[in-house]
C-alpha cells in the first residue's frame, strides 16, 4: 500500500489522526503557496526525529511569495490553466507522478473559506464520476468526507454522526442503519438527510440508479 497525502491552503488540522496521516503518507503534495506555508510551519510537531519536504508543490503559483518559490524551486510544479482548482491540478499530478499510490487524502481542504469548503467538497464526487481509482477522502479535525456512486455497505461503527447529500434530486436512497432511514428523501436541497446517526455498526445503502452522493461522517 502507498499512500499520499495532499495538503490545501484550509484550515490546518490540530488533532492527532489528520496529523498522522500526514506523518504516515509516502508522498506529500502541496496545493501552492499557502498550503507550503502552513507546512513548514507544522512540519515539526509531525516531525519530530527528522525534517520533512513535501515532494512537490502543485497550483497556478499565485500565492507563492518570491522567496519561498526560490527557496523551494525544486519542488514546485506551475500549472496556469484555470479550468481545475489547485486541488484538483494536485490530484492529476499525484495519479500521473506516483502510480503506485492506492490511497489518497485531503487534508486542510476545508475551513477558512467557506465557498471553498463547499467547492473541495463537491469535487470529491466529481472524482468519484470521473473514476478515480486509488481510494479518496477528505479529513480534518472534525470530519471525514467520501463518495459513493452506486449500493454499498459502510462498515462505519454505531453512534458515528453522518450526513448525505447529493446533486441528483431524482435518487431514491434506501437505508438500513441509519437512526433515521433516507428511504423518502428527496435530494432537492443541501439540508436532506443530513445530522443522521448510524444505528448499528454496517450502513447499507441502496441506490435507485447509479449517480453522486456525497458522506460526511464525524
């Protein structure tokens, strides 16, 4: 198993889990400048017996200070195109870059700003239609978010908070382990089948059709 950590320019995290996946991934990709800054900052409470880089630096370049880009020029990976947001740009470079790697996870995606939260968090079912193969989610200090596209069984615990939303307002969502069962949601607003609680410890979950969903567990 390999694993890759990519790290945006949100809301760093503080707690031990988000920091260890960082300390644990074999490969480390920064969304540009902010995302490196916030790093190096952080780098040596994640670090403590050695000094870690990032393998690269990956964005259009536009929050990178003149000294870091100097410092750091070796790192850095300049893509000006702005159909894709540095997340997304970071991605296509881990999956071209590091084939290896099964297990990607976002960290400090989210936070700060809340239009990007909302946005890093619809492109993770975005990925998941564009069928993404290593393994994706999304982690901070106080969630972790994934996608699914079709029925699944999520062996998650009893008692976990979990909130769904998707895009598709003509899904029919079938539920059993859920407090409260999605099998009458109709997803036409964000607010839908969220601040759920899963009552035992597997979820199923049973589409009508395939489509986008996105998961939000605590």
């Amino acid at each position: 198993m390999s694993t890759a950590v990519i790290i945006g320019g949100g809301e760093f995290p503080r707690k031990e889990y988000p920091r260890e996946l960082i300390h644990r991934a074999d490969v480390i990709v920064c969304c540009d400048g902010n995302a490196l800054k916030a790093f190096l900052r952080n780098r040596g409470k994640i670090f403590k017996e050695t000094v870690r880089e990032p393998d690269a630096v990956v964005g259009d370049m536009d929050s990178m200070t003149p000294a870091l880009a100097k410092e750091y020029s070796h790192l850095l990976v300049k893509v000006e195109e702005q159909d894709d947001n540095d997340q997304t740009k970071a991605l296509h470079y881990v999956l071209e870059s590091h084939p290896e790697v099964d297990t990607i996870h976002f960290i400090a995606a989210t936070g700060k700003r809340e239009d990007h939260t909302i946005g890093n968090l619809g492109l993770l079912m975005e990925y998941a239609r564009m069928g993404v193969q290593p393994s994706i989610d999304m982690v901070s200090d106080y969630s972790t978010a994934f996608a699914v596209t079709d029925s699944c069984e999520l062996f998650l615990g009893k008692g976990r908070r979990m909130s769904i939303f998707s895009p598709d307002n003509s899904l029919k969502l079938k539920s059993d382990g859920l407090v409260w069962p999605t099998d009458g949601v109709v997803f036409d607003n964000w607010w839908q089948a969220t601040l759920n609680r899963t009552g035992k410890d597997a979820v199923k979950l049973e589409f009508s059709h395939k489509s986008l969903v996105l998961i939000i567990i605590d």
